[in-house]
C-alpha cells in the first residue's frame, strides 16, 4: 500500500497489559510452582499423577470437539477435576494474573464489607488469580460467594486458595520483620502488615440462583461460551438474557458497582463478549477495559462490517517450565495464550477517570488500544498495528519504532487530521 499523507508523530504515554513484570514477586513464584500447591492440597493418588496426562487430553476434547457429548456434572469426577486444575486452571492462572495485574490500579474499587460474586467459579479461578494480582485487595476484608454446579471443584479451589493465602501472608510477616513496605507490581504497592484470607461462601448453583446478598463485583470467566454453545438462539439475544441476568446480582445503589467478563479469544467467543459490552451500555454500564472509549465497538466480528474481532494475546515463552512440560505431554502445548473480555462499571465512572485521565487532557489526547501484533507495510517501510479508538479501528503506523505490545494502552496527541484510511481495513491511519 502507499499513501502520500500520514499523521504526525505525536508524543505517547504507555502501559503495558500482559507484563509479568506487574505480577508481585511472591506471586509469581506461586504460580511458577503451582504444581506443588496442588501436590499438596490434592494429595493424588499415584495412579491419578500417571493417567494426568491421558486425562487432560480427554478434557480437552469434551470442552471442544466432544463438548456436545459432556455430561453436566463433569467436574464432579476426581479425575476431571485433577485433569482441569493442573491444566486448564493453572493456565487461566497465568492468562489472569497477567490481565488483573495490567488493568489500572481502580479497576476494581472494593470496599472492606464488599461482595463479590464469581459465577462458575469452578476451582475459584477467579479469586485466587485477583488474590495473586492484586495485592491491595488483599487488606480488604471481602466475602467471595463462588457459584457452580460442582462442590467438588468448589471445595477443592477453596482449599487452594487458602493453601496460597497462607503463603502470601506468610511472606508479608517476613517482609514485617524487616520493616516498612514492598513494592510487589505494576499494581502498586502493599502494606507489610499481614492481611487475612477473604471469606469464602460456596454456592452450588448456576446462574440464575438467588443469593442473599448483591454484590459490588460480578465476575464472570469462561462461563458465556458454553452456554452459547448448547442454545439454539441467537447470540444477541442471548446476550441480552446473560447480561441481565448477571447484573440483577449487583448492587444497585453501590455507584461502584462493576461486572468482569472474559472468554477465550477465538471468533465466536470474542462476538459473544463485544454483544454483551453493547448490552452492559444499554443497561448503564460504561467498559472501563480494554476499552478507550464507550462509542459502537469497531471490532465485534460481524462479517458485514469487516470480521475483526476484539482479542488480545501474548507469548508463552516465559510460562512456567513445569506447565509448559505438562502441556507437551499432554499434546496440547501452547505458543500464545488468547482471551477476550470487558470490565463495566456504573455509569457514573466514566472512561477517562478509570483511566486516570481528566477530561482536559482528554480533549487533546487520543487513546488506543492496540488489538493485533505487527503488521508488515512493505511500501512504507515500516510496521503497524492495529487498535480501538474512539475514531473507530485504527492503524497505527509505527515510524518511532515503538514496538507496541498486543493489549498495550497507549495516549497519543490528538491527531490534527483523522481522513486519511488504510484502504484494506478502512482504518484512520496515524503515526506512533
């Protein structure tokens, strides 16, 4: 492609979304083992550590190609449970973590006596992830009710989430010895003094089950997929009937009240999560993430208006050794971990404030979200990106050499011409 006008390079602020670096140190270092937290939490027999690797194949299949022949209470077997805590929950583990920990630091406003429902909460996926990524929740004295149809993966991710609570408090007694406060993260940083576990309720239920408390967080992982996959009805209204069903669980005169949803980020998955985003808008809750901007999201998937769907994804080159040898094992390694999700709050906390921005500095800046890796522009020499704006999809055009990471927050001078579009995808163009 060629064009003869490109936007003027503007100064940029930037923030990283899948940065290990922002996980606390004490974090990481339980989720590079979190094998061993299983070892002793599980206790499996020795029979079950042989067919681990058999057993997670067989998962796989019945959560994908098989998925139709699934019995509902699946994750009441031992070893299907077995089977999805040392694989596919460690490895939401990493995809969370990384995510939570890369959000603004007032993405998820919580207050001492605050409820958070987490909806097929399987293990506590969930819990334990923000646990790890977030240690100024930490201090916050919070009750998690955690919904599913399985007790037994229910009692089995509370006892791994209080294994790991021990861990971490236990790591903050030593840090008080020496005195003072440690930076853990990109997330900030929290007080020495040692916090206490947050208090778990298990619900067996499904969505839909009434509880004896709203919340001030709804969250929501990996859930919308598989119930999309056995209705027959279509996807927008079915994203209307999840969407108010899971806001009917907030509190409704908390102005903090928030919702999180994530799902893979394969194409179906993605379209689902942006319908939902547009039904959380009509029902009065603003996207905080990944979000820039509360206008019609340009990248929803819909054939008709150019197929790109909203995902973000980052390398797996530096995952746990021990997970990536289990996967291997398994035949099912991975090279790139994927997701696609929303973060909404009540309207009263717009965009730019969870952002950190005031809304002087917003009207001469432009934010983007980048939403792909490099793409090669032979006939101007350079690579570019795309990402969401509140100009719709863009290409970012990378002349400084920025190398932007897939997920990264960047703030931009506000482009003084914005006519100028890649022909291919119609995007603005404009140069980082």
């Amino acid at each position: 492609m060629c064009y003869t006008v490109l936007m003027r390079r503007i100064s940029l602020k930037r923030q990283p979304l899948f940065s290990a670096d922002a996980i606390p140190a004490e974090s990481r270092e339980v989720i590079d083992h979190f094998d061993c937290v299983i070892a002793d939490v599980l206790q499996l027999s020795g029979k079950h550590r042989v067919q681990l690797s058999g057993a997670i194949r067989r998962l796989s299949h019945e959560l994908t190609d098989e998925r139709t022949s699934r019995r509902v209470g699946y994750m009441n077997d031992v070893g299907m449970v077995s089977a999805y805590i040392n694989y596919f929950m460690w490895w939401n583990l990493v995809r969370l973590t990384r995510l939570f920990s890369g959000l603004s630091s007032n993405s998820f406003s919580l207050s001492d006596g605050d409820v958070v429902l987490d909806v097929g909460s399987g293990p506590l996926t969930v819990p334990i992830a923000l646990w790890l990524a977030r240690p100024e929740l930490r201090a916050k004295k919070l009750t998690f009710y955690c919904m599913d149809l399985s007790q037994t993966a229910l009692a089995n991710g509370e006892e791994l989430y209080l294994s790991i609570a021990a861990k971490t408090i236990a790591k903050g007694k030593g840090n008080a010895s020496e005195g003072g406060e440690k930076k853990s993260g990109g997330t900030g940083s929290f007080a020495a003094t040692p916090a206490e576990p947050w208090n778990i309720v298990r619900v067996k239920g499904e969505l839909g089950t009434a509880l004896k408390e709203k919340a001030a967080l709804v969250t929501c992982a990996n859930v919308c997929n598989e119930l999309i996959q056995s209705s027959t009805m279509p996807p927008d209204f079915l994203a209307k009937k999840y969407s108010g069903a899971l806001l009917s669980y907030l509190d409704g005169d908390n102005p903090r009240a928030g919702i999180f949803l994530v799902e893979p980020g394969d194409p179906k998955s993605a379209r689902f999560v942006a319908l939902m985003r547009e039904a959380f808008l009509r029902r009065g809750f603003a996207p905080l993430a990944p979000c820039p901007h509360t206008a019609e999201c340009p990248m929803t998937g819909n054939a008709k208006k150019g197929g790109k769907w909203c995902n973000f994804a980052f390398s797996t080159d530096d995952a746990p050794a021990a997970l990536q040898k289990l996967s291997a094992r398994a035949g099912l390694a991975k090279e790139r971990a994927t997701l696609s999700f929303v973060l909404a709050r009540k309207m009263e906390d717009t965009v730019e404030t969870s952002l950190g921005n005031n809304r002087a500095e917003t009207k001469k800046r432009l934010s983007l979200r980048i939403t792909s890796d490099f793409i090669r522009l032979p006939d101007l020499h350079k690579s570019g990106y795309y990402a969401c704006s509140e100009l719709g999809l863009v290409l970012a055009v990378d002349k400084s050499n920025v190398h932007p990471q897939n997920g990264e927050f960047l703030t931009i001078g506000y482009p003084e011409d914005t006519t100028v579009r890649d022909k291919k995808s119609g995007a603005v163009l404009l140069e980082i």
